[in-house]
C-alpha cells in the first residue's frame, strides 16, 4: 500500500475530525473491505505515551476512513508538535502504514 504523508493542526479543547482516502500500490482507491484500521500521535516516534484517533471505515470499497478525536481529549493535549501514523491490519493479519504525519497542536485565546 501507498504510504504518504499528510500533517494536520488540532485545536485543543475542540473536537476532531479528519476524511482520509486511502489509496494502493498503483495510486488508486484501496478497497479496504475486510481491514480494521487505528491511529495514534505522540510526541516522537518512541514515546511511550500516546493519545488514540478514532478511526472509521466510512466506505471500505471507496477507501474511505475518518480519523476523530473528542473535545475531552484534546484538551488534554499540550501545545506543541506531534508525530503520528495510520495503521490497517488486513483480513490476513498483514499491517500497513498507510498514512503518517506532524501534528501542530494549538490552544486557543478565547475557550
């Protein structure tokens, strides 16, 4: 599968989402029918702290997931730069990177 790179923002204390299309080897559309999918950022790769995306499978034949985070977790975010990645595990158990990325977390003057 095609990885690439996609850097997002989150504004802590808001709610979080993100549409993603997820493509294969040849740039088309990955029929992800059958994979299961998560994500995860942290403050550099090998941090052992994490805060968790939801992840949705939106259209599994269009290649389409939603990363989601609530307000109540990113308010607990830290101002800051982040890393963070997608994983899908396919119906045979084979996990991909598919998308990976910084994450730009701000905090807000008016709350």
């Amino acid at each position: 599968m095609a990885v690439y790179t996609n850097n997002i923002s989150i504004n802590a204390g808001e709610d979080f989402s993100l549409p993603l299309t997820i493509l294969n080897n040849a740039g088309g559309v990955l029929n992800m029918t059958g994979y299961g999918a998560s994500a995860a950022m942290r403050k550099h790769a090998t941090s052992s702290t994490k805060s968790n995306f939801t992840v949705g499978i939106t259209s599994a034949a269009e290649g389409l997931i939603t990363l989601g985070m609530a307000s109540t977790v990113t308010s607990e975010l830290k101002e800051g730069r982040y890393v963070y990645d997608v994983l899908l595990i396919s119906d045979a158990n084979l996990k991909s990177i598919v998308v990976e990325g910084s994450v730009l977390v701000r905090t807000g003057i008016t709350s």
